[in-house]
C-alpha cells in the first residue's frame, strides 16, 4: 500500500513539473507580454507548445539572432518581424521594441498579416461608401 502512495505521488509531481508553465519565459522574448503564455503555448500556459514555442525551448529558452530570422509559424513573417525586432538584436531587460499594437504571434501563422482596414480595399468601400 504504501508502495502504491509513493508511487502516486512521484507520478502527480512529475505531471505537476510538466504542466506548469514558466511565466518568466515571456520576459525573455521582445514583447512577450502582449501574447503572453500563447506566444509559446497553443492555449495558454501548460498547454502544449505552438510552434515558436516548440522553437524557443530548443534554442536553449534563449532570444536571439538565430530564433528571430527563423518563421517558426510558416506564417510568412520570421519571428523577429514578428515581435519587432528583427535581428534579435533584443536583450532581457531591454525596452520592447516598437508599438504592442504591431506585434502578432510568432507561434500562430494566422496572425502574421496585420491588415489596415482603412486602407485595404474593403475599408475604404466601408468607409467612403459606393
């Protein structure tokens, strides 16, 4: 019995180590904050790794030149275009780069193409009218 109880409890807090998710991580990426866990994680932290996520962790969880001319996603933007710095020139504790309002997710290659809706054709039908 007792054996059975150890036995359990090593398998719960190995599930636990595997299934929290590491908010430091999101200091670690330019503008990791306007995504948060999702710039890594398919929905939100301890869900499984999107594809930039999957990236990240096996550059060492380090930002970095090589991480950011990559296009994790497929999406069509590398990830530095992404998250505004494409070089990665980037560095923990540096000022995030640019406007939060022009980052899209590295880790979602639906969200790599920001449209102005008021420039694109069907805005200005909208907005000028026929």
């Amino acid at each position: 019995m007792k054996f059975l109880l150890l036995s359990a409890l090593v398998l719960v807090l190995t599930l636990v180590g595997v299934v929290i998710a590491r908010p430091e991580n999101v200091d670690k990426i330019p503008n990791g904050e306007v995504y948060s866990c999702d710039t890594c994680h398919t929905a939100g932290g301890g869900s499984p790794r999107n594809p930039f996520g999957l990236d990240f962790h096996a550059n060492g969880g380090v930002w970095n030149h090589a991480l950011a001319v990559e296009d994790s996603d497929g999406g069509g933007m590398t990830n530095g275009e992404e998250l505004l710095d494409p070089d990665g020139d980037w560095s923990q504790g540096d000022a995030d780069p640019g406007d939060p309002d022009d980052v899209t997710n590295p880790g979602d290659p639906d969200d790599d193409v920001q449209i102005d809706v008021e420039s694109s054709t069907w805005g200005r039908v909208k907005v000028e009218g026929p």
